[in-house]
C-alpha cells in the first residue's frame, strides 16, 4: 500500500491542488487522490456514477480564511452492487466543515478566546463553535477515562458549589496532572467510586491533608499504600494552635497585623532588620511569649527536616517524641489539642521527612479549576465540569 501524501497546504492526506484563489478568504479547488473503498463491503471494484462538488470551511491559512472545493464522486460497487457517496479523510459525511478547522476552533477557545471572538473570526455560528468544542472535551476525557491508578496519589478538596458543596480532586503528583474530580468528600460519596477504580493496587504513596476520612478511605482502598501528611497543612496548623495560644496571653498584640505576620515567619527567613528589632523587642517584653515562640520555631524546624535515609530519620525521632510530649503537657488548651493531632499523625508526619512530593501540587490544579468555572461564570452541571477540569488539567 503506497504511503499517505500530505499536502501542506491543505494538511490533510492524499489530497492534489488543482487551483486556488483570493486573498482575506483563500479559495482552494482540489481534488482526492488516494485509495477509494466500498462503505459496506470494503471492495475496490467501483463504477464511477455521478460527479459533484463539495464546498468545506477549513482552517486558517495565515491570517485567512479558507473554502476547500473538493470535487467527489458518487460509485456503485460492483461486488455488493450498493451505491454510496466518496468518503475523505478528514472529512466527515454531510458536514460542512473539515475536521481541521474544528480542531481550530476547539483549540482556540480551549487557550483562553471566547466563543464569541472564535465564532466571528471564523465566520461560523456560536453554537456551531460550542458543539464542536464540546465534542473535543468529549473526545479528550475518553482519553483518560480508564487510566490507570497513579503511583504517587494527591487527594485534596475543594469547594464546587454552595448547592452541590465539596469535590475531591485526585492527582497524579508525578506528572502534576489531575487524575479525577469526584463530587462529595465522604465516604458515602467516595467508596463507590473507589471500589471501581482500575489498578488500584497500583498506587504506592498517598499523600493528604491531616483529614480522618481520607485516611481511613486511604486505608480501605489502598491497603498497601503508604499514607504521607501534606508538609503544607501540617505547618498551617502549628501557625494555627500557636496563634491561638498567643491570644491567650496578648490579645491586643495578637490582632496586630504586622506583629501577626513577623510571628508567622520562620526566624530563618529573610526580614528587614527594623522588622527583626521590633520583634526581638516585643519577645523580651514577653517572656512567655517568648518561650513559646522559640518552641514553635524549634517544631518547624523539626517538622520541615528533609532526609534521604532511615537512620538519619531515627536519629530525628526522638526529638519529634519529645515535642509532642511538651506540647501535651503544656497547660495551653490549644497546644494540647496540637499535641494531640501530632501524635495521632505521627506515622505519616515521619514519613513526610522523607517524600519531597506535597499537596502544593494539588492545590496549583485547583487553582486552574477556578479558572475554568470564572470562564463559565460559575458551572452548575458537575458532569461538565468534570470532563472540562481532565481535558485542562489531566
């Protein structure tokens, strides 16, 4: 079988120029030249009928439009003896555009132009433009649609709709991309979905948030998968529990804003020296407080440790121990609380020391999610909201 020509200006195979005109709207004459089968026995054998001539929207040349005049035939076949139109790559039966140009104006709405801009710049209907960009999110989420679990697995929510409340997105954090959005943040909504999950053995590392339903969901349906807190939320809530104890010692100073942000930074971060005087001034105005801040600082740099072996991770242990038993026994309600959730986490903490992948992943994904619903101007249908979020994101 001879290998498919392209031509390169018309960009579809087998296709031979036989003339062409104009400037702002590019007329092209051609004509198909490639092989010519039955559509029902396959045969080869045919008996030219009738000849006539269809006229197709195509893609951009340039800055111009173009019109493809492509001269067909219809045959009869001599083995079934049916009658059938010429059939053309590219080129779909009664339609009035190439698939060129559909592509063209999925693509160009998909990067950000509006259906109205498309539709006037290529000369078609809005709704001509929104069906054939609904039929390329279509085609890009059956893409994806029985792909398998992914190793390394981010699960995070986030909030869809007041109506319809929370989604759980699910992402590759290998190829930071997002897997699946699922409606619903429990385990009534989840474990369906869960159970049917292909290759769910698959997956060696789950990261999350410190949420007891994702861990125990994590438990359930990825038994030998190993379970890591997000090194992000588990810092947002040391800022959290310390600010509270804060409070309870300096309410005013806890409502200064720019004291509140000098607390919140890591004393290894950069800072302005006024901004380190001021500080160091207000802690020894404060011893309490003082104490205090030197023991959450302490935390984050144990928390925020990185190591590349297990006997590295062992010698941190302890330390780890020895926190979350002072955090217990200190007399602050909030601190307790910390104290509390550490230990309850402390598996999947100590293991956060030794995995780099976080849930920062999943929460650029969600920023592009919001993205996509301020385009809609809020989506209400969750279907299409999904099959957008996995041909944007996935």
């Amino acid at each position: 079988m001879p290998p498919q020509v392209h031509e390169p200006i018309i960009g579809l195979p087998d296709f031979k120029i036989i003339s062409y005109q104009g400037t702002k709207t590019v007329e092209i004459m051609a004509e198909y030249v490639g092989k010519i089968q039955c559509i029902h026995c396959q045969g080869e054998k045919l008996r030219k009928k009738e000849r006539f001539d269809r006229v197709l929207k195509h893609h951009s040349i340039g800055l111009a439009k173009s019109v493809l005049l492509i001269r067909t035939y219809k045959y009869q076949c001599r083995a079934c003896g049916k009658y059938f139109n010429q059939r053309m790559p590219g080129i779909e039966p009664y339609q009035r555009a190439t698939e060129p140009l559909k592509d063209e104006i999925s693509l160009r709405h998909h990067d950000g132009q509006s259906i109205l801009t498309v539709s006037k710049r290529l000369n078609v209907g809005q709704a001509t433009a929104e069906r054939y960009y609904r039929r390329y999110l279509q085609r890009e989420f059956n893409e994806h649609k029985n792909a398998s679990c992914p190793k390394v697995l981010g699960i995070d929510e986030k909030k869809f709709s007041k109506k319809l409340g929370y989604q759980t997105t699910l992402a590759n954090l290998q190829k930071h991309t997002v897997y699946d959005v699922v409606l619903g943040r429990t385990e009534s909504n989840l474990g369906k979905y869960l159970q049917r999950l292909p290759d769910r053995s698959n997956c060696r590392v789950v990261v999350m948030d410190l949420s007891e339903t994702y861990r125990k969901l994590a438990k359930t349906y990825f038994p030998t998968a190993l379970i890591v807190a997000d090194r992000f939320h588990v810092v947002r809530l040391i800022n959290h529990h310390f600010l509270k104890a804060w409070s309870h010692l300096d309410e005013a100073g806890r409502k200064n804003r720019g004291l509140m942000y000098l607390m919140r930074m890591h004393e290894w971060s950069k800072m302005k020296e006024k901004s380190r005087k001021n500080l160091a001034r207000y802690l020894s105005e404060n011893p309490a407080i003082k104490a205090i801040y030197d023991f959450k600082q302490e935390l984050m740099k144990l928390i925020l440790t990185r190591v590349y072996g297990r006997n590295q991770a062992r010698e941190q242990i302890p330390k780890f121990l020895d926190a979350i038993r002072a955090l217990k026994m200190s007399k602050f309600r909030s601190l307790e609380t910390l104290g509390n959730t550490l230990e309850e986490w402390s598996e999947e903490i100590v293991r956060m020391w030794r995995f780099s992948k976080t849930n920062s992943i999943v929460e650029g994904l969600h920023r592009r999610m919001d993205e996509i619903q301020n385009r809609a101007y809020g989506m209400h249908n969750f279907g299409n909201y999904r099959i957008r979020v996995k041909a944007y994101c996935g």
